[in-house]
C-alpha cells in the first residue's frame, strides 16, 4: 500500500498551512488557530495556585508540623510508659502467684 506524502508549507507568516498529497490526491489545509488565552480558562477543576499561595502554605504546613511532632513526642513517652507499667505489672501478678503456690 502507497505512503501518503506529506509537505508543510507556510503561504502567509503566522497562519498554519499544510499541504498533503494522500494517495496522489492533493489536500490543501489552512488552520485559524484561536488566540492564546489565560490558562485559567482551561484549567480543570481548579487554577493552580501562585508562588506566594504555595509559600503561604508550605509556612502554614510547616508550623503545624511542628506542633504534630511535639504531639508524638507526647504520646511516645505516654506509649512506653504504659509498656513499662504492663511489664511491671505482669511481673507483680507473677510473683504473687509463685508467693501463693509456695504458701499453700
């Protein structure tokens, strides 16, 4: 099967022009092309936001993330606390009950 040939050519400066010979029948394209616009107009579902936005919001993130990080901290001296009064726990409870075998 014959390849299509395929010839761009510019007949007017700025206005997209192609001409294409399919199948020995000669095609000649001339496109209007729509003015650039703001990119706001074809964002989807929302613009991005601006420099100064992200910067407002990486500061905001970033004090919240230190407020998280003392919470972890809390809550990890919390955790092993409770891990090492388990543990003393269990030991108390075997203790006490090698204490009552021993008694009886």
């Amino acid at each position: 099967m014959p390849q299509p040939n395929v010839l761009l050519g510019i007949v007017e400066p700025g206005v997209p022009h192609v001409c294409v010979l399919v199948f020995g029948t000669a095609v000649d394209v001339t496109v209007d092309l729509e003015p650039v616009g703001p990119r706001s107009d074809v964002e989807f579902p929302i613009p991005d936001p601006t420099p100064s936005e992200l910067q407002d919001r990486i500061t905001t993130l970033s004090g919240e993330n230190a407020a998280l990080r003392g919470q972890v901290g809390a809550a990890l001296v919390i955790g092993i606390g409770g891990v090492l009064l388990g543990v003393v726990g269990i030991a108390v409870g075997l203790l006490a009950g090698r204490r009552a075998r021993r008694g009886s």
